[in-house]
C-alpha cells in the first residue's frame, strides 16, 4: 500500500530524515513511535510532498509518487489528520467537512457525510459551530472525520492523542480501529503515547533521530524492554 | 435635509466604486498577507480599457450605446482580470517564499511600470469622454433645491449591489469560495485536502483585478475624464477603505467602502472640499488607534 525506501527530507539546510525504509501492507494499522524531534511529523508531511523529498522513493498503491505536488499526492486515496489537527478555524464544523469531501466524488457526499457522523455523533450535534471554537477533543474527531470524507485507502494520522483526556483518547483510538476494522482503511499512525499505539497496531516501528531502529509486531514492540525504558515510562503511558 | 439627500446619493455612489476596488486588496492580503500595492493601478488601467473599447465601439464599429457599453463591460473587467492574472504568476509568485518585503517592493514596481505605460502609450493630459449616459430622476424638489439620483449613480450602485451579491454567493456558498477561505486561514492544510493553492491564489487575483476593472469603467463613465494617475489616490482610499473595515474581512471592505465614499462626500458638502482628504484619512487614524483590527476585523478566536 505504501512503501517507503531511503527517503531523506528537511528543513533548508537541517535534514531531518536520514534514510528511512518502512512499508505499510492493506489493510495493516502500522504505529511509528519515537521521542520529540525525532522526525515523526517531517516523515509524515514528506509522504505528503510537503517538504519535498531529497533522496529516496515514496511508493502509494504502487505507483512512484515522489516529487509529485501535495494536491496531486492527496487526490490519490491518501489522507491526512496532521500535527495540531489543523482545523479550519473561521469554517463551521460542516464546512470542515466539505473540505474534506473537495477531492471525492460530489455524488458520494451525503453518504459519506452520514457515515462520518455516525462515527462521531459529537460533531453531528455542531455542524453550524465554528471549528475553531471546539474543544480539543471535538477537533481531533473533526479532523480525523474530514481526512475520512474523501474515501482514502490510507489514513495518516499524526498523534491524535495529543493534549487530550485519557477517557477521550481511548474514544479515539477505538473508533481508529473501528474504521480499520469496517471501512478496511489502512492507517498510518504517529504516536508519542507508544503504550496504546502499539497495543492498537499490528505492527510498529521506532524512530530515533530521523532514523529508523526498531521495528516489528506491536506485541513485540510493547515486550521489549529498551523500548519499556524509553518510551514507555517503565509503566503504561 | 435635501442637500443631506443629496450627498447621500453622491457619497453611496463613490463608495461603492471605492467598495469594488478594497474587495481586490482585502481578498489578497487575506490569503496572502501580502499589501498588492499595483491594485489601484489595475482600476486606472480597467478606466482606459474602458474608454477606449467604448470609443472604438461606438465610432469603428458603430454598434448603439447599450451594446457598447456591455462590450465594455466585458473588456474592461476580462483584461483586468487577465492582467491580475499575469501579473501574479510573473511578479508574485517566484517570490512567494522570499522576505515578505520582496513581492510588495515588486507590486510598487509593477505599479510604476503600469502608470508609467499608460502615461507613455495615452499620453499624460486628461482623456475626455463625453456624458454617455445622461439624466436621471428627481426624488425631490424643493423650490431652491433640486435632488436628483442620476442613471449613471443607479447603474452604479445596482452593477455594485449586483456584483458583491454574486462574490458573497461564490465566497460563502460554493467551493470555490470555500477553497478560497481555506487557503486564506491554513494553506498548507488546505493543499492537504487536495486544493491546488496555486490555483486559489490565481483565481483570487483574477476576481479582485475584475472588480477593480468594473470599477475603472464606472468612474469613467460617472466623472467622464480620467488620466494615468488616478489610480494612485484611489487605490490608497480603497486600501483605507480595508483596513478601516477590517483587512481581510470581505464585507468590512464593502463597508470600508461606503463608509470612505460617505466621509469624502460629506466633508466636502459641509466642510471644505480642499481637505476632504485630509479628514478621510484622519479618520483612518483615528479608527485605527481605537480599533485596530478595523470595524468588522476579528481577533481569531483559535484553540491551540
Ligand atoms: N518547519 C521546520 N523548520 C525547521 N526545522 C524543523 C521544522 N519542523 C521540524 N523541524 C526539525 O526537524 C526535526 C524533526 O521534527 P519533527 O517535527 O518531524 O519531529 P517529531 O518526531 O514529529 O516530534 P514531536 O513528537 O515533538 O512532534 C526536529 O529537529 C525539528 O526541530
Ligand atoms: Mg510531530
């Protein structure tokens, strides 16, 4: 589904990506885990194109889409919840939506509509309020809900957990699973909360400093005791 | 009270010209944060465009006055339009990651380069046109004092309603306008979500160049003499009129608008017509200093 070989990408002159091979299989929720800084978001956003990659290929469904625009990247089943969640602050939470739907079919919206709000019944309530006066926990539905509009086949999500209460956290990484499990979306998941990230994923690797030094089945991952050390508190995150 | 009238209808009528051409400014900087100082150019070269298919209709190719006027209608506001686009792709947008000070010193330049075209090609003395549409209607008459509201003020006024109805609708209702707002609030997530921002950006100076258009055709028409610099003092009262509504807000440069038409019209009548400009834009100040946002600006109310 994507598969990621050698890519470096940066900032300017920083780089931040030193070579970094990761596949991601159908149907799969893969949890990539690391520290601050390590470079989690930048591998995110360059699948995106966005910095653009200086080396290596970015494989979607096959196809090579490296060096490819953003918005031609994002019309080929791929979608993105981003660092922050980016919410369209001044844009209802329906509008949001629309937003979301703008690379799919017209045809699909009411349906696909439907389906979202069904998933988060939250937002179903707020579809005249401004995005922007959500709480946090709304605007991460909100933002995973728009990225789910376009129908993608592959789900990137970068650390939706962030900030939020571990009741609401919960909530959302079952309703990950849920569209896993129902809609067959394969996810690509950030987390710093590597505890339920890697209970929720089938497989993970770890990040340290733009590079790549573990990886393997979630069980795996969550056993090993370098990781249990590092960065998982010793307890459960 | 009817000479109150009167300079109602004058000042509605300048404002609303004022209004179409602070649309362009605030649309923008909205997405772009960046001051398109060429703007005002745009609206004096939409003026000349406009005299000059109108000439060449009505005396080469002899068509009736209503024909001509559409035809243009359609020239000045689709070369305009063109022009915005062009002068985006050329001048804007290879600076579009360089210091934000780079593509405003060159809007000054293309603003320059423009005026002093026009100034060359038409000549620098004023370029007549003679009434093309006269008369009007009289609201009131009152022995001593006549109020009239001219064809020319309604054509205004109703071409000004007509069109910030039909930018409200795109704006507010369809996707391109929703595209739009995206990008003017998260570029990069917008592009996220499949937009083309290049796109929006372009499009964005298309509409703003086209309203500033109409509005050089209007001021044509309504004042009947027009030169190379015109574009200049207008376009610094529809940036005022922006900022005084609140820069990036799409109807606080409406209300900019009408307000800067108002003020200039009223202080002439009943103050003195030498320092109209003056209190314009004192008023500027003075708003500014107790509201900086502008009267409809908005400090964002934004989570995280
Ligand atoms: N816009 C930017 N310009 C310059 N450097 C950047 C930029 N964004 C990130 N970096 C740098 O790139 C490196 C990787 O950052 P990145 O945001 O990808 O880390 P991360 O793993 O997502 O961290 P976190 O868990 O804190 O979100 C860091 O050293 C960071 O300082
Ligand atoms: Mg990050």
């Amino acid at each position: 589904m994507l598969r990621i070989e050698g890519l470096q990408s940066g900032y300017g002159r920083i780089q931040a990506l030193h070579g970094i091979d990761i596949a991601v299989t159908e149907g799969e929720i893969v949890a990539l885990v690391g520290a601050n800084g390590a470079g989690k978001t930048t591998l995110l956003m360059t699948i995106c194109g966005n910095p653009r990659a200086s080396a290596g290929k970015v494989w979607l469904a096959g196809e090579d889409i490296t060096g490819l625009p953003t918005h031609h990247i994002m019309r080929r089943g791929l979608a993105h919840s981003p660092e922050g969640r980016r919410i369209f602050p001044r844009m209802s939470v329906l509008e949001n939506l629309q937003m979301g739907a703008a690379r799919g079919d017209p045809a699909h919206f009411a349906q696909d509509l439907e389906r979202v709000l069904d998933l988060f019944p939250r937002l179903k309530e707020r579809l005249a309020q401004r995005g922007g006066t959500l709480s946090g926990g709304e605007q991460q539905m909100l933002a995973i809900g728009r990225a789910l509009m376009s129908r993608p086949k592959i789900l990137l999500l970068d650390e939706p957990s962030l900030g939020l209460a571990p009741l609401v956290v919960r909530q959302i990484f079952e309703i990950v699973a849920e569209i896993n499990r129902e809609q067959g979306v394969t996810v690509f998941l950030v987390e710093q909360n590597a505890f339920h990230a890697l209970k929720l994923a089938h497989r993970g690797y770890v990040m340290v400093n733009g590079k790549v030094t573990m990886s393997g089945s979630g069980a795996e991952l969550l056993a090993n005791e370098e990781i249990r050390a590092h960065y998982l508190g010793g307890g459960h995150g | 009270m009817e000479y109150f009238l009167q300079q109602l209808i004058n000042g509605l009528t300048l404002g609303a010209i004022y209004g179409l051409v602070a649309l362009g400014y605030t649309m923008v900087y909205g997405v772009l944060g960046m001051i398109n100082f060429a703007h005002g150019t745009i609206y004096m070269v939409g003026a000349f465009i406009s005299l000059i298919t109108f000439l060449v209709a009505t005396t080469v190719l002899g068509t009736s006055v209503p024909l001509a006027l559409v035809l243009t209608l359609f020239a000045a506001m689709g070369l305009t339009a063109l022009w915005g686009w062009t002068a985006e792709r050329v001048a804007y947008r290879p600076l579009r990651s360089a210091p934000r000070l780079a593509p405003l010193i060159s809007a000054i330049g293309v603003s320059i380069m423009l005026q002093n075209f026009v100034a060359q090609a038409q000549g620098a003395r004023a370029k007549p046109l003679p009434p093309v549409i006269k008369g009007g209607v009289t609201l009131m008459d009152s022995g001593d004092f006549v109020v009239s509201l001219s064809w020319m003020q309604i054509i205004i006024m109703a071409m000004t309603l007509a069109l910030m109805a039909v930018f409200t609708w795109v704006i507010t209702r369809t996707a391109l306008g929703r595209a739009q707002r995206a990008c003017e609030q998260d570029m990069k997530m917008a592009s996220l979500l499949g937009i083309d921002v290049d796109r929006v950006i372009s499009t964005t100076f298309v509409i703003g160049a086209g309203l500033a258009g109409v509005a050089g055709m209007m001021v044509t028409l309504y004042y009947g003499v027009i030169d190379f610099y015109i574009g200049f003092l207008a376009g610094i009262k529809a940036f005022t009129a922006a900022v005084l509504g609140g820069i990036g807000s799409l109807p606080g440069a409406m209300l900019g608008g009408l307000l800067i038409g108002l003020i200039e019209a009223f202080w002439s009548a009943y103050f003195s017509i030498e320092y109209k400009d003056v209190a314009t834009f004192s008023i500027l100040v003075a708003v500014l200093v107790f509201r900086p946002t502008g009267l409809l600006g908005q400090p964002d109310v934004e989570k995280i």
